[in-house]
C-alpha cells in the first residue's frame, strides 16, 4: 500500500503543483510506474476545481465564478497541459520536417499558432462550460476522462525524442496491460454521472479523438512526445464539454 501511495503521489507533484510529502521516493521507473493513476489525479484536479466553482458562486455570479475556477485549475497545473498544446501547435505548424517540428517544440518561446491554440482553447472551455446545465459535473467528469485518453496513447505509441529534458522523459517506457488497466478502470466511474445512452456516446467520441490523435501523431513525427499527451488532453477535455453540451 505504501509504494502505491508512492506511486500516486509521485503522479500528483510530477502532474500538479501540489507538493509532495517528504517521505515519497523518486525514480525514473517509479515515475514510469506511476502513470497508472493519472486518472486518479484528474479525479482529485476536477474535484478542487468544481469545489472552487461552488464556492465562488456563493459569492460571484456564475460566469465570474467559472472564471476563477479556471484561473485556479492553471494554478493547480501549472498549466503544463496548455503548455503542451501550445508548443505542439507550434511545432507542427510552423515545419514540415519531423526534426524541425521536434525542435521547434522544445523551444521554450511561444510562437502565433501556440498562442492562437492556447487562447481557443481557453475561450473554448469557457464557452462550453458556461452553456452546460450541470458546470460541476462536466468537471468531474471530464478531468479524469481527458487525462485517461491522452496518457493511453502511452501503451500503444513510440516516444519519438531523446531529449533529457523532455517533459515525459520518464514516462517513456509504454504502459503495462496492468498499468493500462488501472488507468482506464478508475475512470469508468465518471461515466455513471450520465445515462448508458450518453455514457456511450461520450465513450465514442473520446475514443474517436484517440484513433485520430494516434493517427495523426504517428503521421506528423511518427509517436508521442509530452508536448503532444498534453495538447491531446486538452483537445479530449474541449470534446468532452462538447459532446455533453450536444447531449
């Protein structure tokens, strides 16, 4: 039981701002191992999150409310999956080349198409989240389901750089059947918030972004970098509002 709340909280500080406790030992292949309960961090992320959402609205109206919620779910992040998208962006549409891309990607700076995804995106869930009926339930529901998505492609795709300093260099290795297994068990719980037929449709949707994320990444530079897990969280997260928007 120690070496999983190891393994969790190693998740948590290497995903999160939230600090570690001391006691907690890192390492490489325990990092590797730890990505088995990233979708138990979204679940601790969304529920901070729709807490800060009913909080402020006991004092704001509710678009200001959304607002700070947002505002507190980059803080809890770090906004490293925004970063993410925004350098992936940058990166595929600023070069042809597959090692231009990669390079253009490390690249700390942000660039017009990473600027113009991030702001998008953010006005895309706020937009979203603000027309749905139910804003703290959409958040349980689509913080751990974004993150089971993006960190699945783990299991079946190349790590495509060798870069010391890339953001999921631990996390290289693929996912274990018994890794993927948690991973995708301890997010089946979010699909009881909704009805088997919307539970399915939702289901269709986010394993229609994986198959297309997959398809495109591999097309692009030939794998998954941590850049790209992060632009393919928020794009599952957008698809997820969505999708329970159109329902």
């Amino acid at each position: 039981m120690k070496n999983q709340l190891n393994l969790f909280f190693l998740a948590l500080g290497f995903f999160s701002r939230i600090p570690m406790p001391a006691w907690v030992d890192y390492s490489p292949e325990k990092l590797n191992q730890s990505s088995r309960y990233l979708t138990l961090v979204g679940w601790l992320l969304g529920a901070l999150v729709a807490a800060a959402f009913f909080v402020a609205q006991q004092l704001f109206p509710e678009t200001i409310s959304l607002w700070l919620a947002m505002s507190f779910s980059l803080l809890l992040t770090g906004a490293f999956h925004e970063d993410g998208l925004a350098d992936t962006a940058d990166g595929f549409g600023g070069a042809f080349a597959r090692e231009k891309k990669l390079a253009i990607m490390k690249d700390s700076r942000i660039g017009t198409y990473g600027a113009s995804a991030l702001v998008m995106a953010l006005i895309g869930k706020y937009l979203l989240l603000s027309e749905n009926n139910d804003i703290i339930v959409a958040l349980l529901i689509a913080y751990p389901l974004s993150r089971a998505t993006a960190v699945s492609l783990i299991a079946d795709m190349q790590y495509v750089t060798d870069n010391d300093t890339s953001k999921s260099k631990p996390l290289a290795n693929r996912l274990s059947k018994f890794d993927l297994s948690i991973l995708l068990l301890t997010a089946l719980p979010a699909l009881l918030f909704l009805s088997p037929t919307h539970a399915c449709a939702l289901l269709t949707a986010l394993i229609t972004v994986r198959l297309l994320a997959k398809w495109y990444l591999n097309q692009q530079i030939g794998g998954y970098t941590g850049d790209t897990l992060g632009a393919v969280q928020q794009v599952s997260e957008l698809t997820i509002y969505g999708t329970l928007l159109a329902l």
